[in-house]
C-alpha cells in the first residue's frame, strides 16, 4: 500500500499516533494506570526525570564550549527508561546513542559514565572509545558501533547462550528505524526466528534517519509489520507513554523467559532535536515538530501524576534540585580528571585478551601424545574439531550444512551424532549475524567456531569481523573467542569467488589473529591452539590439500604455539619465506635443484609474526625470497620485505625478492588458473635471486 505523505516526504503516519493498530491524531499521552502503585508510578517518574536533566546540563554545556559533540535523546526517553525497567538487572541490553536512559535506569555511577563520555581515563574505555560506544558487563550493557546493525546478530548470540545454558532470561535490543534498512537488521531477525531466541528487538522510529524521512526509509505501513515475513510477533505502540512502553515489554519478556522466541516492538516516538547537535533541526517541517512538542514524554508524565495526585510541586521542586546536584557533582570529578596520557605500551598489549582458559597439552607432553596416524590434512582439521568439542564443553559449531551433511568438505561429518544439534548448528545464509552472534557467545562464555562455506563468503560479514570482533576487547575488555574457519586457495579451478587467497585483508586488522597451517600436524595442532586462544581467529586451510595432502599426527589433544614460525629445512645459500600452499611449492623446487642450500621458513601464523625467526634466517643466509599464493599489491610479503629491509639491511647480498599471483581475479580454466599461480614464477625467481 501507498503512503500519504505530508511536506518534504515525511509519511502521514509519523504526524499520528499508533495504539492498538488505529491511527490517530497526535494529541496528549493518555496513561492507564492499570496495576501500578504509587511507589512505581513515582519510580517512573525520577528514572525519566534524571536522563533529561541530565541532557538539558550537557546541551548547556555543549554551548559553552565544554564538551564536543552530543547526540540528543530528548522527546525519546521514556521508550529507553520503560524498556530497562521492564528487563532484569540480571539480562543484557544493546542500546544505541540516544539512549541514556539505559545507562542511568541500570544505575551506572554518573562520575563513571561522564568520564566515559569525556574520553577520561576512568571511563569504561578509558579514553579509547566516544560517548555510548562501549560496554559493561557488571551492568549487562553491550554498546553499539557506529555502523547500527550490527548489535542486533550480537543479540542473538547472547540470547543463544541463555538459552542453551537454561537461563530464564530475554536479551533487549534497540535499533532506529533508519537501521532496519540495513541487512543487519534482517539477518538477526531471521536467525532469531529460526532458533527461537529470546531477543525483544526494539524500533525506536523517531521519523528522521539524520535528515532522510521515514517516507525516503521504507514503503511498509509500519516497521512492525516487517516481523510478519520472519514468522515473529510484532507490535507497534505509543514509544512516549512510559507506561505503556514498561507494560509492553514486561509482558513480553515475561513470556519469552519461559517460551523462549523473538518479539518485534516498533515504539513511535520523535526526534526533537538534531541527529547531532551540529545538524540542527531546520529539515524538520514545523508542522510535525509542534504536535509532537505536545506528546513529550517527561511533561505529559508528570502532569499526569499531578493530576493523579500522586505529585506536587515541591516534590517536583525537591527532585530537581537532588539530580541538578547530583549532576553537578559529578561532572566535576569527570572535568576534574586530566586526560589520558599515551601509554603506546599498553595500548599494544591491549589488543589481544591473555589466554587464562585451560593450560595446553604440548606435544609429546603426555601419555595421550605416544600414539600417531596417517591422516589427510582434511582428517586432521576434523580430528583436532572433534577433540577441541570432547576439550571445550562450552564450544558451539555454526556454519551452513555442518550438521546432517557434515559441511560442503565433510569436516564436521559425524559431529551431530555424537555433539547434538545444539552445539553443532546448522544456520540460515546470514554470515554477518552469525558471526555477531559468535561474540554474543563470547559476552556469555561461549567459545565459537563458524565455518564459511569458502573464504570467498566472509565478505558478507566482514564489517562484524573488522570492527565488532577485532576491536571489542580493546575498546571495553570483551573478548572475542571465535575462530572463523576459512577454506581458502585456487588449484582447484573453482574460479574468482570460491579460490581467492584474501588473508592480507586481516593481517591489516589489529585484533584478529591470522592462522594458516600448510600440513597435517599443524592443522590440528594450530587449530585446537586457535580454539583455545580467546582472542578472534582467523584459520585459514587450503581446499587444494585437503584430500592431496598425508602425513603421521599424533592421537589425542595437543596444540602448536600460534606466533611460532617452523624451520622445515637449513641451509645457507637463501632464505625462503612462505605459508600454505607455498610450502609445497618451495619443497618441490628445492627438490628440484639440490645443489640450492636453503632455509625453509613456514610462517604458520601471519598475525601475529614471527619476525624473530625472519631475522635471524636472514642475517644468515643475506638473501631472502617472499612465496605466497596472494596477489603480489598489498600481499604480506610487501610487509615482510619492509621489515627485512628495515631490519636486516646490513646483512643484505641481494634486493629483497617478492613472488605471488598475478594481480587479477582467479580464473577459471586450468591453463589460465596455473599461469596465475605464483608456484608458475618461482623456479625462476629464486635461481636468479640465487646467482645474483
């Protein structure tokens, strides 16, 4: 259905209030008082109060120069007070910027939270992360990044966690109506839906994403009606009645604690001022700002009670003047505090949370370690999988086809017969919830690891990757204990979207760890390393070896160390630098040519570096060579033969040499696949680097 619309493309029904499925013109907020008592009704009206004073202190502020930026929530807090209200202290919400009635309804230290939002040190991310881009588990909040979307797939892991581990719990989750445009959006809602979580995903529609109305956002009638496709109860209510936000959301959360399943809750309300104070408000038609100017939530709300008789004037008078100190108070000690020194040292350590999990089984440490078999690289991923589930109770499995049909490389073949359903799980298409979802595990204790059909496919996640799982322990001290499996590589002649080498695309990432085994035993080893490690992994596996591919591995659970590169032979003559299939590339060229003496070097980890084992081969030998199947610009090996140059030039014979594949797509066709492989060049490359 067409919408009318009003001036500059705004729909007829943002002038109009919703209540139960009716359109009607904006007027005052009607309250019923239903069950409440007088304690409640008066506890609603301080928790309201607080955060637009508290606003109102912050605008004047802004104006005075004392602060830099403020994204306003006034005209929406009783949607962001209602909602925690309704919520147990004990279950987690995902707010987004405007809604500090989050923060202050969940009774975060307003010293605390004005640090924070000040960029001081005593703030939740010490200086690391601006205003409400951050988290904190002793209040079971989870900040939102700047993207929107995101936090909703987040959502769904920690409501997963609950419900695996028998938690009674619902898990609230807030985007605008601008963000359920995003396919975040979609994604958490689908996968939600078909797992049955206990997520309440909230719409704030307050009319304006910045300064695109709802007209130029969606075609629906209302957002709610967007939970009817995903098999999800929907719902759309008045977001400025407090009460009825609270009512709505309690009654909800009520049901899905013992029923577990996703709710969908549009709340109409209005944006009142810009999408950040320096954006103004002259995009707004005058003719929706002054109706909706009669709706606002805290005014409505207090004559309400005064009416009630439940208020007075000095008790109004009393309240404000306890929160203005208060205020006060406390914005002093968060102005008071100097800004955070650069401490280079520690920000670098804070990039990967230290493993404290379950001490590793070294190989030949034990009684477990006397036993080994031939297994194909394949085998050996699916072994140390199998082991790590019998090692970690707490790991969950997710990925497209992994249960009954094992994975499209039978990796995880058998699993659910002897895991179950719950931890081996198969999901809907939707990589960039699923991914998300792994850290919401994570903010619960979960260990993950998902599975990307191909490499290739992680790009549509790749936003949770980069910016949610990389950053979020040194932006707030949540780790991200995932491990993302990626069959990756060509020789297979499956063409430009299932055979690209795109490791270098996460080495750039501070946060994320980049494995890359090139034989049997480390496949396991360093897989069952990357699941016990709590920091974000990366595990990249050669589809081209999986099956071509033998060697002897060791029974049982053992792990290799990540950041250690392998010497795999000695020699004098050069230094060969390579990973993956470039270990079986370089093996069959010194094989090859005998009289070359050569160091063998397996870097195994690409992040972290083993820079160490560089040096010293390279300061031996004074001639070293870059193998790997990536493109040549922007490969790793641009930034190992930076360092080698940087490092070890004194020691250099010869210019540092780079072979890799050509900078095109993969191809398709034999032919053309080989000559686009860097096995092609590098015979050649490395006897010219030889006699140089």
């Amino acid at each position: 259905m067409g919408q009318t619309k009003s001036k500059r493309g705004v729909p007829e029904k943002v002038v109009q209030q919703v209540v139960d499925g009716k359109a009607e013109r904006l007027s005052a907020i009607s309250y019923a008082r239903s069950a409440f008592t007088n304690e409640q009704l008066l506890g609603f009206y301080r928790a309201i109060l607080k955060p637009r004073m508290i606003e109102e202190k912050m605008l004047n502020l802004l104006r005075q120069g004392k602060i830099s930026k403020w994204f306003s929530g006034i005209g929406q807090e009783a949607i962001a007070v209602g909602a925690t209200m309704a919520m147990q202290d004990g279950e987690y919400i995902l707010p987004m910027h405007r809604n500090l009635g989050v923060f202050t309804t969940r009774n975060i230290p307003l010293a605390k939270l004005f640090a924070q939002l000040q960029g001081k040190a005593s703030g939740f991310s010490r200086g690391r992360e601006r205003s409400f881009h951050f988290g904190t588990n002793e209040y079971r909040i989870v900040g939102m990044i700047s993207h929107l979307g995101p936090q909703m797939g987040v959502a769904d892991g920690i409501a997963l966690a609950c419900k695996l581990s028998g938690e009674q719990s619902a898990t609230l989750v807030f985007t605008g109506e601008g963000g359920t445009s995003e396919g975040d959006f979609h994604e958490a809602l689908n996968v939600a839906a078909v797992w049955d979580l206990p997520v309440i995903f909230l719409i704030e529609n307050n009319a304006y994403g910045l300064s695109t109305p709802t007209g130029e956002q969606y075609k629906c009638e209302s957002l709610a009606q967007r939970g009817i496709g995903y098999g999800i109860e929907a719902k759309t209510i008045d977001g400025n009645n407090i009460l009825e936000v609270y009512s709505t959301i309690d009654a909800m959360a009520r049901e899905m604690r013992a029923s577990p399943r996703p709710f969908l809750l549009e709340c109409m309300t209005f944006r009142m001022r810009g999408h950040e104070e320096a954006s103004g408000i002259k995009y707004v038609p005058k003719e929706l700002m002054e109706p909706w100017a009669l709706k606002d939530p805290v005014t409505n709300y207090e004559r309400f009670l005064l009416d009630e008789g439940f208020l007075d004037s000095s008790r109004i008078e009393e309240t404000r003047a306890e929160f203005s100190a208060e205020i006060s108070n406390e914005l002093e000690k968060a102005f008071a505090e100097e800004s955070p020194l650069p401490d280079p040292k520690t920000d670098l350590r804070d990039v990967y949370a230290l493993n404290h999990g379950i001490a590793s089984s070294r190989l030949g440490s034990g009684p477990a370690m006397t036993r080994s078999r031939e297994m194909r690289f394949v085998d050996a991923i699916s072994d140390g999988l199998r082991e790590a589930m019998r090692q970690h109770l707490n790991l969950i499995l997710m990925g497209q086809d992994i249960a009954e049909y094992g994975g499209v490389f039978k990796v995880t073949e058998g699993f659910l017969h002897e895991f179950g359903k719950e931890r081996v799980r198969n999901t809907p298409l939707c990589e960039s919830a699923i991914i998300g979802a792994g850290l919401g595990l994570s903010v619960k204790g979960y260990k993950s690891v998902i599975e990307m059909q191909f490499a290739d496919f992680v790009t549509s996640g790749f936003n949770q990757v980069v910016n949610n799982l990389a950053k979020s322990y040194w932006r707030w001290g949540q780790n991200a204990d995932v491990v993302i499996r990626m069959p990756t590589g060509a020789g297979v002649g499956a063409g430009p979207f299932h055979s690209q080498s795109n490791e270098a695309w996460f080495t750039h990432t501070p946060g994320l760890k980049v494995v890359y085994p090139s034989n049997p035993h480390d496949a396991k080893g360093l897989l069952t390393a990357s699941i016990e490690d709590p920091n974000p992994v990366m595990y990249f596996e050669h589809k081209a070896l999986y099956r071509s591919l033998r060697a002897e591995v060791p029974e049982g659970y053992y792990t290799e160390e990540i950041g250690k590169a392998m010497l795999l032979r000695e020699g004098d003559d050069v230094t060969i630098i390579t990973y993956g299939m470039g270990v079986m590339w370089a093996t069959e060229t010194l094989n090859k040519n005998p009289d070359v003496s050569a160091d063998l070097i397996d870097l195994r980890t690409l992040q972290p570096l083993d820079y160490d084992a560089v040096t010293l081969s390279v300061k031996k030998t004074s001639k070293a060579i870059i193998l790997h199947e990536d493109t040549m610009f922007g490969g790793i090996g641009g930034e190992i033969a930076a360092w080698i140059t940087e490092h070890c030039f004194q020691s250099l014979d010869a210019p540092v040499i780079r072979v890799a594949s050509l900078d095109t797509p993969v191809p398709f066709a034999e032919t053309l696949e080989k000559n686009f492989l860097a096995g092609s060049r590098f015979e050649q490359k490395l006897l010219e680097l030889i006699s140089y």
